[in-house]
C-alpha cells in the first residue's frame, strides 16, 4: 500500500505551559534546542468546518530526523478542545505533503475527517485529518512553502549539533 503522503516527520503535543515543557525536553530528554515560532500568521481557518483561525504558541526541536512540536493552545482550537479535555502529550503526527490536495483526498477517502484547516499568510497550507476506528490518530498534512521548509532545516542541523547549554535558540 502506498505511504499516505510522505513519511511521518513530526510527533506534536500538547502541553499546558510551553517554557515549562521546553525545560522538560531540554533538560530531562536532552532534545533541544528548541525554537519559539514567531506569531503565526493565518489568512485563513476552519475548525470542524467552520471559520476559525486558531491561536497558539509552538515551539519545535528535532531529535535526529524526528521533529518534536511542543503547542500551548491559546483558543478555540482542536489543541484547545485536546487540553480542556484533560488531555496532554501526543496529539499528532505529520506528513510533508507534495501534494496538499492529493495528500489530504487520500486520507478522507480512506475515513478520515479534516477537523481544522489553515492557510499561513506565507502560501504553506495545513489540515488536520482525524482517522476514526479502529485505532483513532490525527494527522496533519502540512504543505510548506521552501522558505519555512528551509528553516526546519536550519533547526535539524542545530539539533544536531546542540550542546546542551541553552533551551531556546532564535532563528
């Protein structure tokens, strides 16, 4: 059977404070370093179909090729539904999509759902596809424009050579 997209590249989750997990990652995991996204800005969102841009704070690091997105939701959003739900940790997993459209067909084809949606003012395109039974998983299908493509790069390599002596490091 052919990959849904592309091969998993991120495990995200949520979290009710984002300095207290960075310093969580950092200095009990030894992932980092972590870097802090600036303010996103949505053109445009939906969330269970209905007009919604989301607000959070996100903070991403790699451990070797795995990128580990660390989400404080700031709203009405499906992070937010996640932690007044009592939940934290793992939320989601994402693929790197060629092919937004196609990427995100194949998953609701296969039952999936797209429970929020968004559009970065850069062109990069993101859904959250919520597969039901028998084992239910979010995935998010991101398509990125080569600039933010380019910056996860940046902070592989940082990953990769960090150090130890600081949790966050600015782009």
């Amino acid at each position: 059977m052919p990959a849904v997209t592309g091969p998993f590249c991120q495990n995200a989750f949520i979290v009710p404070d984002l300095d207290a997990a960075v310093e969580y990652w950092t200095s009990t995991l030894g992932v980092g370093p972590f870097f802090r996204f600036p303010p996103l800005v949505f053109s445009e969102g939906t969330l269970h179909g209905q007009p919604c841009i989301p607000s959070f704070k996100a903070a991403i690091a790699y451990s070797g090729d795995l990128m580990i997105e660390l989400i404080e939701p700031a709203g009405p959003s499906i992070f937010q539904e996640f932690l007044d739900a009592g939940g934290t940790g793992v939320h989601h997993n994402c693929v790197i999509a060629e092919d937004f459209e196609a990427g995100v067909a194949r998953l609701t084809s296969r039952g999936g759902e797209v429970i929020q949606s968004q559009t970065v003012a850069d062109g990069s395109r993101i859904a959250y596809v919520q597969m039901h039974d028998p084992v239910p998983v979010i995935i998010e299908v991101a398509y990125l424009m080569p600039a933010a493509r380019g910056l996860f790069t940046i902070i592989r390599e940082a990953g990769a050579t960090w150090d130890g002596s600081t949790p966050y490091l600015a782009l």
